[in-house]
C-alpha cells in the first residue's frame, strides 16, 4: 500500500487518527501516503485505528478514482456510514469471525463471567474492550 505510519500528540484528545494521499504530504513526510496515530491512545487502541484507516484507504479511496483524499477519526462523534463501515472492517480484520467466535465459546465453556471474557478477548487479540462488545454482539455471540 506504500504508507508511512506515524504517531504523534494530538491537541484534540478525541482525534485517533488522520489518513492522508497527497503530493502535498511529501516534502513533509517522505511520502505521499500517510497515516497519522495519536500517540496518547493505547496500544490496542492505535492498532484499531490503524486497521480503521486502512479500511478508508480500500474502501473510500480505492473505490474513489480522486488523486487527493484524507480523513480523520474521532471516536466521539456521530457515526457516518463510512465510519461505521471502517469500524466493521477493523473488527473483522483484528477479529475474525471463526477464530474470534471459536475463542468466546472455549472462554465460555471455562465458565467465566462476561467481563473477563471481554477483557480476555481483548488481550488475545489486541484490541480495546469496547469492541469487543461490538463484536460479539455483532456475531451474535450472546445469544449462547
């Protein structure tokens, strides 16, 4: 895809990345197409976002014959389709349906509660707890 990926501080504390294709960016950057984490996520958190940018890249841009395209992720505002649609991109991508759903049930079958399953989860694939949530809810996993 020939990003370079970087993180950095951002004065918006709800800004959780940026993703930009531009001429412009490569004076500043080296290159033309550029990630930007904040750095003052965790690292589940960045993982998710960089999945969640990627997906704009493939789906958004890719599918958009436009020379330029940014975006930026906020994770406390108003989800767009777009930003829903890279949101269930990341997830199936950090989390695949098969392994993700094999893993729950053996949590399950071990008899622990919801909570630690979810924290187990996210450790086991890396990513935060709230989607997790959105997964299993997602796959249907509570219905077990």
């Amino acid at each position: 895809m020939g990003f370079k990926v970087f993180t950095a501080r951002f004065d918006d504390r709800n800004l959780s990345g940026t993703i930009g294709i531009s001429n412009k960016l490569r004076k500043k950057y080296g290159s033309d197409k550029v990630i930007i984490l904040n750095n003052q996520d965790t690292d589940k958190h960045i993982l998710f976002t960089l999945a969640h940018e990627i997906a704009h890249y493939i789906l958004d841009y890719i599918n958009d014959s436009s020379e330029e395209y940014s975006n930026s992720y906020r994770t406390n505002e108003s989800q767009t389709d777009s930003e829903l649609r890279a949101n269930r991109f990341a997830a199936s991508f950090l989390m695949p349906a098969s392994s993700f759903s094999n893993t729950y049930k053996a949590l399950l079958k071990d008899k622990k509660d919801k909570e630690t399953i979810i924290k187990k989860l996210s450790d086991i694939f890396n990513v935060p707890e709230t989607a997790v949530r959105i997964r299993i809810e997602e796959l249907e996993l509570d219905n077990e």
